[in-house]
C-alpha cells in the first residue's frame, strides 16, 4: 500500500484531483487530504487532517503523523490530476533502482529560483535531473526516514521544495522524472497573493 498526500491550496480544483485518483489509481492507497483552505472536511478521504493558517512546508510535513509506518508518499497538489496509468508508473520506476529517492511526473523543471534544471542521466524510463517539480511526486520512505522533513518556514513554496532536493542529493539518493508519468494541472491556480516576476517557476513537457 501507498500512502496519497494532497495538498489542498485550491478549492476549484480538489475535487478533480480526488475524482481522478479514485478514478484511475489501481494500486491499494490510503488517501489523505492536508487541508490549508479549511473546508476540506466535506470531501470523502481516509484521513482528513486541518492544516488551515500553516504555510506550504508546514501543511506538508503533517503527513509524518498521519500515515501508515512504511508506506512510500505519493505527495500531490490540489492542482494537479493524475491520468491513466501515472501511480502505477511512478511505481515501476521506483523500483528500477534503490537509490532512486524521488520520481516526479514528466514535468521537466526548467528552473526554479534561478536555479537551472540539467538531466545527468536520460534512460528510456526516467531522467536524472538536479531539480524538481513537487506538484505530483513519489517519494521512497526510507529517503525520507534518513533524509528528514521540509524545512518548515525557512522557504518559499518552491525554494521549500528545492532545498529539500538539495538535501535528498547529498545523501546519495537520486531525483528522477518519470517519462511515462503524466500530470495535468495549473500551477498558479492556488495562488491567491500578487506574484512576484522575479520568483516563477516554469516547467515544461517532456515529450
């Protein structure tokens, strides 16, 4: 079993999210919801956890005490919906290399921060890179157990999600993107404050 985490930021699009995952995830899940917007609680989960008035890394970190011991993460935004078939790859490339910490869905990072995304290594499954977009991502247990949380409060959404990354690497796991894994999803839906031009994330496809 796997454990699926939303982050829910966004009230117009939670209930595409939960639809497609009961929808199109075969695998056995326990799904809970990280409620930030607080109204959350109407929506049927396996755990619903109230997370409203915490910021992006606090919200997320809740997990730690409200998943089932050993499950690996499938951590996913309120504004992203998984298609056909993306846990079960997500999986699968998991499970092509131990050292393997986190797989994200073909959503190649282009820079994040100012923060240039490479591919190190480019296999027929997965590519290597030194960034990633958290928006829908798998993450081994055992990376997070020897690698700890997000550093809650110190980042930016994005910058939370990078550092981490940067901690993930020096540990010797890798970050890879899942070529077959796909994601469709708006990534400034949840914003709801002014966005700064110098501070924006752009991502693009992986064909």
């Amino acid at each position: 079993m796997i454990s699926l985490v939303i982050h829910y930021s966004n009230a117009g699009l939670v209930s595409e999210c939960i639809e497609a995952i009961r929808n199109f995830a075969t695998v056995p899940y326990e799904l809970i919801l990280l409620d930030i917007v607080g109204d959350g609680s109407k929506y049927k989960v396996d755990k619903y956890v109230n997370a409203q008035g915490l910021d992006y890394s606090e919200a997320v970190n809740l997990w730690k005490e409200n998943v089932s011991p050993d499950n690996d993460l499938l951590f996913i935004n309120s504004d992203a919906i998984i298609t056909k078939g993306c846990v079960e790859e997500l999986l699968r490339v998991l499970s092509l290399d131990a050292t393997i910490g986190i797989v994200g869905t073909g959503i190649l990072a282009k820079d994040i921060y100012g923060k240039k995304c490479d591919v190190t290594i480019n296999t027929a499954d997965y590519q290597q890179v030194n960034l990633l977009d958290n928006e829908c991502v798998l993450v081994r247990r055992k990376m997070v157990d020897t690698v700890g949380l997000l550093n809650a409060g110190q980042f930016p959404h994005d910058g939370a999600d990078y550092e981490w990354g940067e901690r993930v690497k020096k540990a010797g796991w890798k970050l890879v993107v899942a070529k077959k894994a796909k994601i469709t999803y708006d990534h400034t839906a949840f914003i709801k404050r002014p966005i700064d031009p110098n501070k924006l994330f752009i991502a693009e496809e992986i064909i």
